[in-house]
C-alpha cells in the first residue's frame, strides 16, 4: 500500500475536484446543443479540458472527469447508469489521448513542431474520440434513450463533437500554459485589437448573414482563413488558438440561430457542418504556426550559428594576431641575434687585421730589416749568394706591404679617422693595387653620412659587393657609387662583366646575397641586384637618411 503525504494528497484532492468543475461547467454548455437523446451534443467543449488536465496534470486527476461528465449527464435526466457508463467512456478517452501523446508521440504542450500537431490531430483528436463515441452510444442505445437504427449517428456526432472539443478548446488552454503574451509593444497590441475587431466582423457578417442560410454556400467561410493566416503569422500559437476559439462560439451562435451559410432545414445537419468547418480551421490554423513556429526556430538556430562561427573567427583572429605578435617578436629577436652574430663578426675581423698588422706585420718588418743587413754584408764580401738575398729582401717587402693591405681591409682603420668615404676610399685602391682592376669611387656632394655602427655595415656590404664582382663579372672595371634619391641614399657596386644571372645567385650560398640583404634590413633599407647597361651586374643598396647635410669627393 502507497502512502500518499497530506500536501500531495490534498493537492491531489483539490486539482481532482478543480477539474470535475471544470468539465462539469463545460458539459453543460455542451449539453444545451444536444441534438440526439438528451447527451450528443456537437459542442462538446468538454473533451478539451479533460485532454489538457491529463496532459498538465497526470493521470491521477483522471476521476474527476468521469465525476464531471456523470453530474453533467444526470442533471439533464440520464439514467445514474448510463451517466456514469457515459464517464467512464470520457475518462477512457482521454486516458488514452494523453498516453498515446506521452509514450508513442513524445508530445510537447508548446506544438511548436508539425509532428507534435499532427500526432495531435490522429492520436488525440481523432483515435482516442472514437472510444468516448463508441462507448456513449453504446451506453445510449443500452439504456433506451437511442434507438438502435439510431447507432450509427449517435456515434458520428458524439465523435464530432469530441473531435471539436479537443482541436478547437484544448489548443488554447496549452498556449496559454505554455507560452507568454505574444504583444511586445504598443504598435503590436493595436494590431491585435485590428486583428479581433476584424475577425469579429468578418465572422458575423458570414455566419450572421440570413441570406446564406439554406443556400449551401460553403466557400463564403474561406473568408475567414486570411483572418488564420494573420494571426498564425503574427500573434504565434496563442493568437492562432484564440483567433479559432472566437471563429467558432461566432460560427454557432449564428448556425443555432439559423443563419449563416451552414444552417440548414434540421439543427443537426448544421451543427454537423459547423462541426466540420471548425475542425478544418482549427487544423489549418495549427499546422501553419506550427510550421512558422520552426522556421523561426531554424532561423534561430542559422543565427546562434552565426554569432558562434563570428566568435569562433574572432577567436582565430585572436589567436592569430598573438601568433603573429609572437613571431614577429621571434623575428625581432633574430635580427638581433644576426645583427649581435655580424658584429661579432665584424669584431673579430677587426681584431685578426690587427694582429696581421701588430703581430705578423711587425715580424716581417724585423725579417725585411735583418734580411737586408744580411745582404748588405755578402755584398761587402762580394759572396755570389747577395743577389738571391737581395731578392729575398723584395719578396719580404711584398709580404709585408701585402700584409698590410690585408689588415687594412679586415680593419678599416681610415673609418675611425675619416668615416666611410675614406673607409670606400681605402677599399678602391686595394681593389686596384691588389687585384688589378680599374676600381673607381664615386660619392655625390649632398649625402649625409650615418652613425659609426651603420657606417661599418655599409662599408661590409660594399666589400662583399666588390669581393662578389672580382671573383664572378670578369670585368676590367668596378664602380662604388654614393648617391642620394629623394628621401632615400644609394650604395651601389657596378662592373662590366659577364653579369651574374639572379636565379643562380639566388640559389648560390658562396656570393653573400643573403648577408647583403641583412646588412640592408639592418639599415631599414633593401639590396638589389640587377644587369646594368653595360651588360654587367649592378648590387644597389637603398636605405633612409635624415635631412642634415653631407659632403663627398669622386676619387679615381
């Protein structure tokens, strides 16, 4: 035995007798348009209420239906028997509309989706009516109040009125559960205020026009469908029910009355048409808010989407950007490794050409000093082996000279005197003396000259052009230009060789192009190379310059 608390049970009590109430106040609407034995009636509004009691309340509330329906039916004269045979068929009924919604139709109360609404007209509206029909009109013909030739009808328009009392009464007893008020603003309550005043109308001009009774002429109810089709689209599903629910007490106040254009010669036939019209209108109705209801959520859903996949592109550009501060800080940080690598570079170059010029210039001045003492000698003795020592005097002297100009070319000393020109100066005239070329500087009278630590950059780049120039143009001429262009100034080594062909020295490690263009960057310029007129290369090195004066000389 299951002991049910006192807060449950007397909530239980008190929605159980809420909803005898409601179903008995309903049945006796329902009843005062009986049309066969005193307990069919085509308004059955009923059906509706006990269909959404089930479905909002469980099925422990199911008694007070059968309680309802049996006090509705005795009080208008139905045997106790066949009134409490009649209860338990309206119990049945929706019993079995609410577990076939649950179990088999995963129903939602919100009929936002066309498979809820359809399982809501075959499984609710039109299976689970058929077991209140057939067991009423069993039970009416059982007790006598219907003959048995009257069967077949009895049980039609008992199912017609369940069916209307479920499409046209249940639907907005769940909008109004399941959702808020449609009207957001002023402007939209005004249109609902338009939307009823012009359902109201319409409707009365249709189903109260005498005119059109007994005439048949059904298509001027299509008037209100547009009436359907506004409310669906505008007002969601509490408007479309609502908007129904009005159609219809309009539709039988004026077919009871005998007017309109399903009135016809008996009260049956009319209800029987009405029945159907307001069926068509309530499915209508909520197929399309069903379907708009969808679309709006599938809309919905593209636009989270949307806003997802922007944060998600955010997010990349985000971590994008970071990537790419990363990497430029990576890149910072290896310009500066190359340029602290360079200047070491640079450093220990300087430092082995002064050791060539303090170490081994100084020991082949002593050799030179002491080989030509040694000659001085043999030739006072007139020894044959002077004139090989006189020539060891010369090669010594050639060394030392040599060394010399080594030194200088790995330690621009000039540079720390004179600055760059004199440093490009130096350069031009070792190219000549050692090598034998034509080399000629050139330097324009308004270039402005860099800082010291710039300068040398320059004056590397320069030697890497010439050295590249004397071992790959074969040419008989080097130029070394100083220029100025606009806001720029212009390194440039020229030759007249054979020119350098650029994929190849773009793939060639040997010729320093890759240490050319990092010299340049270092400047916040760019190195080019390219054939010149004369057929041979020309390596141009553009970088800024600040507006200050700046002299130079051409020196041949």
């Amino acid at each position: 035995m299951v002991i049910i608390p006192r807060g449950p049970r007397l909530r239980l009590f008190v929605n159980t007798g809420l909803v005898a109430l409601a179903y008995f106040a309903a049945a006796k609407l329902g009843l005062a348009y009986a049309v066969v034995g005193g307990a069919v009636s085509l308004v059955w509004p009923s059906s509706g209420i006990a269909l959404v009691a089930l479905l909002v309340m469980g099925s422990a509330v199911a008694p007070g239906i059968a309680i309802g329906s049996a006090l509705a039916n005795m009080s208008v004269g139905v045997p106790l028997p066949v009134a409490a045979m009649i209860g338990l068929g309206a119990t049945a009924a929706a019993l079995t509309g609410s577990l076939l919604l649950k179990r088999v139709a995963r129903f939602q109360i919100t009929l936002d989706r066309i498979q809820d609404v359809i399982a809501f007209i075959i499984l609710a509206a039109t299976v689970s009516t058929v077991v209140s029909a057939l067991i009423g009109a069993t039970a009416l013909v059982g007790g006598g109040l219907v003959p048995v030739t009257k069967y077949g009808a009895a049980f039609l328009e008992w199912w017609l009125g369940d069916m209307m009392g479920v499409l046209v009464v249940a639907p907005p007893l769940l909008s109004l559960l399941a959702y808020p008020s449609p009207i957001r603003s002023a402007k939209h309550a005004a249109e609902a205020c338009g939307l009823t005043v012009a359902i109201f109308w319409v409707s009365h001009l249709i189903f109260g026009a005498t005119e059109l009774a007994g005439h048949g002429y059904y298509p001027a109810a299509l008037a209100i469908f547009p009436f359907t089709i506004w409310a669906a689209l505008r007002f969601d599903h509490l408007g479309t029910t609502l908007s129904t629910l009005l159609v219809s007490i309009i539709a039988i106040w004026g077919t009871t009355n005998g007017t309109g254009p399903f009135a016809a010669a008996t009260p049956v036939d009319s209800l029987v048409r009405w029945c159907a019209f307001a069926n068509v209108v309530a499915v209508t109705g909520l197929l399309l808010v069903a379907a708009h209801a969808q679309e709006k959520r599938i809309h919905g859903l593209l636009r989270a989407s949307h806003i997802e996949l922007e944060r998600r592109v955010q997010e990349r550009t985000r971590d994008l950007e970071r990537t790419n501060n990363e990497l430029k800080q990576e890149m910072g940080r290896r310009r500066l490794l190359e340029a602290e690598l360079i200047r070491i570079g640079d450093q220990q170059q300087r430092l082995i050409g002064r050791e060539l010029h303090d170490g081994l210039g100084q020991h082949l001045t002593s050799l030179g000093f002491y080989c030509t003492t040694l000659n001085q000698e043999l030739q006072k003795d007139g020894h044959p082996a002077a004139a090989v020592a006189a020539t060891i005097v010369e090669l010594v002297k050639q060394a030392s000279l040599l060394t010399r100009k080594i030194a200088h070319g790995l330690d621009p000393v000039a540079m720390e005197s004179g600055g760059l020109t004199v440093a490009l100066q130096g350069l031009a005239q070792t190219t000549r003396s050692l090598n034998g070329i034509d080399c000629t500087l050139r330097v324009e009278p308004n270039v402005d000259l860099l800082d010291p630590p710039l300068q040398i950059n320059l004056y590397r780049a320069a030697q890497e052009a010439v050295n590249n120039a004397l071992k790959y143009s074969q040419g008989r001429h080097i130029w070394i230009d100083l220029e100025r262009e606009g806001a720029m100034q212009r390194l440039s080594i020229s030759d007249d060789g054979v020119g350098v062909d650029l994929k190849q020295m773009e793939c060639a490690s040997g010729l320093g192009l890759h240490n050319l263009r990092h010299r340049a960057s270092l400047l916040g310029g760019s190195c080019t190379v390219a054939r010149n007129a004369m057929g041979g290369t020309t390596v141009a090195i553009y970088y800024p310059i600040s507006e200050s004066p700046g002299h130079g000389r051409e020196v041949n």
